[in-house]
C-alpha cells in the first residue's frame, strides 16, 4: 500500500517544505496522524477530487463542509463569474450584501440582524466580544473537544488540529487570554448547573457547537441543550451557537431548527460561501445593535461582504431554500449508514458509527460504544484510523486525515459514489 500522494504530490510536498511551515498551510493536512504525504489535489467536480497524478477520489470532506451541491456547482460557479466581471473587491456597501443578509434571515429565524466577516474564526470571536460587551462580563463557557477558530480565548481544550497534533493547547496563549473561559464536559448538564450556580453572575456567554463535529461527531444527549438555554436565560447570559459546520447543512435553518433550540447568537461561515472565504454572525436585534457603528463594540474588516463570497452565497443558498436538497442528503445518507454498519458487521467490527442527515464520522474503537463527548472519542484506535485511512486513499475514497474530522455527503453523491465508498470499505476494513 502507498502511503498518500504519488511521484508529482511528493514533489509538490518537498517544495512546499521549504517555504512554509510542514509543507501545509493548515495543520492537519499535514497528514501528521495517520502518516505519509498529503495529496495535493489538483481540480474537484461533483462528488469528486482528482489530484495532481491524475488519480479521482470519491470525496467526503467536501472541502470540510461547504461543498454541500458538491464541488464546482455550476450554479455556483456562474454566479462567482458574474461578480467577477464586476470587480473582485469593493470596499463599500453594496447590494449582494444585504440581498444574502435577508436570504439568511428567512432561513434562520434566531437572526434579525447579520454581519458578515471572512471565517469561522472571526464569526465566533466577533460573538463573545459582542456577548462581552452586551452583558457587560467577562466570563465565557465552552466545552472539551468543541473548536472554536484559532482565537487565543477559544484555543483551550479545543477539539480537531489541536487534538490531531495531540496538543490540546497552543504555544503563544497567555494565561492571561483564557482566564475568563471556563471549560465543562459536553453532554453534562449537571456540570453546567454546578457552575451556573457559582459564578452564574459573571457569565456573558455560554458558547458551543451545538452537534460538535471537531473531535469526530457527537450527537447532544436529549435535554442538554435545553439545560443550556434554561441557565443562560435565568442568569442572564447568553447563548451562543457555532454553526460553522451545521450551517445550511442539517437543515434550512441549521442544527438549531432541527433541535429545537433558540440561541440568542449564532456563528456561520462555510457552506454561506460555496467555497469561497466568508463567515457571519447574527441574532436577537438588542444584541447586534450593540456593535459599532451602532454600539460600543468594535467589529470590522476589509474584505466583509466581498462580492464573490456574497454572490456564491447566495447561489448557493437559493438552491438549499429549495428544501428537496435536504431529503435527498438524508436519503443518502441513511443508504451510507447502512452499507457501513453492513460491511462492519461483515467484518465483525463493532466501532461506532454516528450520522446526522449529510454529516458522519466512523470512530475506530474496537470495544465499540456510544460517544457522548471528548472522553469517549479520545478512546479510540490511532493506528487504526490510520491503516482505514490509506486503505480507503488506495481505493480511490478520501476521507479526513484525522480521526477526530467528520465526514461530508454532498447532493453530488449517488449510488454509483456509495458503490465505489462499498468497495474500498471492504478492502480498507480486511487490511485495517
């Protein structure tokens, strides 16, 4: 078996080395936890990744989630060549941005007012300063194993690179910077009434993934969220969703409509973008108010609102508004579930497999058993992952190069995708 890349990704890989920092310009590309060189891909189109060799892949990492249509969607696509035709970069207000702000609003409820910013990362930093400001405290709640962005109060018992690398910190982070952020165990709502109850007062935010799906996927537990929604509210905090990766994914109107549960802030990016660079947050009006030019808090940036992302955006975004996306996902989806749990059992594998409409993640733990949070999902077979990994790499699938990434079906994948993921399953699985 060939470990990763071929003749040209190797060559790619020892000229990257020598100008950036591990050859890669995000962590876990690196291919640190399962071995190897990285595949330095070359185009995508549809459900598939063809690397620089030559050799097309059935992709589930959807560019880590936004590729929901599936890569290159020409409605997608089309609407990028028309912005582009008008001018890469404005720098000014102009029409796309609010025509996506209220395409957001209809589709997610929780959000009366939207500002745009370039990722993740800024979208959940922008929440708890905003959150910070609102309530006037300085406390923030998060949980093990949910990922934040790379912000230094957030970079704490963080969920994805920083667990890949098997570094829960980050070197750079003062203690200063996280003294204010109380960590807590996902799916324990004792632990967060214990809390509550202490310091309840100096909370401003409690801010999570409301699916965490950077330490694998691990579905919430019933009751958890609305345990979180009832102390924020009697204490005066907020609550704050990352829907960076459930998004327009899960549903609609994100994880927070399929659960049931009203935050009062939300974070997005990704799947807004089609592809392109772009995140967003928004919420209750009183609170979003409260940013500047209106407020006291200070948000801004160059490139928010830039009329590429705005118009994939919004490409993008009509199509899911179409709702028959989504029932296509979970269809497909629940084909997924069952080939796996097939061909595990074939293979007498009890590891645990965990899906929500597009979104899934296999966690290669020999014992088997549920995953309720960081704990559990640690518990499992490095080596393993790694060996599944390559196997189902050799076999023309890509999955995330790390077991604590999820998976990402797109509208692209059909039968003939599933019946290839089948084939190479198999093989992975007898030499894993």
């Amino acid at each position: 078996m060939s470990l990763g890349g071929g003749k040209k990704s190797r060559k790619l890989f020892e000229q990257a080395k020598k100008v950036t920092p591990g050859g890669v310009h995000s962590p876990v590309r690196a291919f640190r936890a399962v071995g190897g060189t990285p595949v330095f891909m070359a185009s995508a189109k549809g459900a598939y990744l063809k690397d620089a060799d030559g050799k097309t892949y059935v992709d589930y990492v959807g560019s880590w989630g936004p590729a929901i249509l599936g890569h290159a969607h020409p409605a997608v696509t089309g609407a990028v060549k028309k912005a582009t035709g008008r001018g890469l970069s404005f720098g000014t207000p102009h029409e796309g941005e609010v025509e996506l702000s209220r395409m957001i609003r209809r589709m997610v409820p929780s959000l009366e007012k939207v500002r745009f910013c370039n990722s993740g990362t800024e979208a959940t930093m922008s929440c708890l300063r905003l959150a910070r400001g609102f309530t006037r405290r300085n406390g923030i709640v998060k949980f093990s194993g949910c990922y934040h962005g790379h912000s230094d109060a957030l970079l704490v018992a963080a969920g994805s690179g920083a667990l890949t690398l098997g570094r829960p910190d980050s070197a750079g982070v003062t203690p200063g910077a996280v003294q204010d952020t109380h960590v807590l165990p996902f799916n324990d709502p004792g632990a967060a009434e214990e809390l509550f109850a202490k310091r309840g007062a100096e909370i401003a935010a409690v801010l999570l993934e409301p699916i965490p799906a950077n330490a694998g996927l691990i579905l919430p537990v019933p009751g958890f969220l609305g345990k979180l929604r009832e102390l924020t509210r009697e204490h005066g905090s907020l609550l704050i969703f990352d829907e960076v990766m459930t998004g327009f994914r899960l549903a609609p109107g994100g994880a927070q409509q399929l659960l049931g549960i009203r935050p009062d802030l939300s974070a997005f990016g990704k799947v807004i973008g089609g592809g392109l660079p772009v995140g967003a947050f928004g919420g209750r009006a009183e609170v979003m108010d409260h940013l500047a030019p209106d407020g006291p808090v200070y948000q801004a940036g160059t490139l928010s609102g830039n009329p590429m992302a705005m118009a994939a955006g919004l490409a993008q975004l009509k199509e899911l508004a179409k709702g028959k996306i989504y029932r296509q996902l979970e269809k497909t989806g629940a084909a997924l579930e069952r080939m796996f749990r097939e061909e595990l059992r074939s293979a007498d594998r009890r590891d645990p497999f965990v899906r929500i409409g597009s979104m899934f993640c296999l966690f290669c733990r020999p014992e088997g058993g549920p995953i309720r949070n960081l704990q559990d999902a640690e518990k499992i077979d490095r080596d393993r992952y790694a060996k599944l990994f390559h196997g189902l790499l050799e076999h023309g699938v890509y999955f995330p190069p790390s077991q604590f990434e999820t998976c990402f079906l797109s509208a692209a994948h059909g039968p003939r995708e599933l019946e290839i993921t089948r084939k190479a399953l198999r093989a992975a699985l007898r030499e894993a």
